[in-house]
C-alpha cells in the first residue's frame, strides 16, 4: 500500500512483497492510470521470467482495464511461432505488451517491436 500513490504519480519503484500482496495490482493500476492509448504503439513493456506469469499478468491487465475499451494488451513468448507475435505487432498493436526476455528480445533484434514510445517498463520477479 505503500507504493501505490509514488507508482501512480509516475516516479520509478522498486516494490519487494510477500506472495499475494498484491504487487501486481500495484503495477498494473499505476500503467493503466498513466497509459495514453491515443496512438497505436507499445506504451508499456512488461517482462517476466515464464510464460504462465505473463499470461496472468495479461489476465490482470484485461480485468482491470474492463472500461478502458480502447487500451489493447498482448503476450510474447518463446516455445511459439514468432510469425504469429510479429502479426500482431503489426497488424493490432497492443499498447500493453507482456513478454519473456528472449521472445522480446528477438522481436527487438529483428526490428518487430518497436519502443521509440514506450514510457513504461517494468520487470517482474526477474
């Protein structure tokens, strides 16, 4: 609870907490506050070690912005096609993209993911 008004207010946070304290909402809601889904481009970077991380971090982006219907969110990961991630970086780019490093990684490498507009970027359990 601590963290929440400094993560809102836009400055850079460390947050360290036991299982279940919710450190993911305090990110989640800090980007959302932030985010300006006016223009089609990756607005926040999330990176996270595993695939099922990313997946309920997605799940928590899509629940908490139920009423923000124009903000868009995506998953990247390895194991996987990476034709399927460039499609939709290019054809819906989301404004909130989840990702593991190496997939994001070789997305960047090959000039798939652009982050000229990214102003957010956050590193979970990493």
């Amino acid at each position: 609870h601590e963290c929440i008004p400094q993560a809102i207010l836009g400055t850079d946070v460390l947050c360290q907490a036991k299982s279940g304290m919710g450190k993911t909402a305090v990110f989640v809601l800090a980007c959302l506050q932030q985010l300006d889904a006016s223009e089609k481009a990756v607005k926040t970077l999330v990176i996270c070690h595993t695939r099922e991380l990313a997946y309920q971090i997605k799940h928590e982006f899509d629940r908490f912005a139920k009423y923000f219907t124009e903000v868009k969110t995506g998953v990247v990961y390895g194991g996987m096609p990476i034709a399927k991630d460039r499609e939709m970086l290019k054809d819906s780019c989301p404004h909130i993209l989840i990702g593991t490093p190496g997939r994001v990684l070789g997305l960047i490498r090959e000039k798939d993911l652009k982050l000229d507009k990214c102003t957010q970027f956050v590193l979970d359990e990493c």
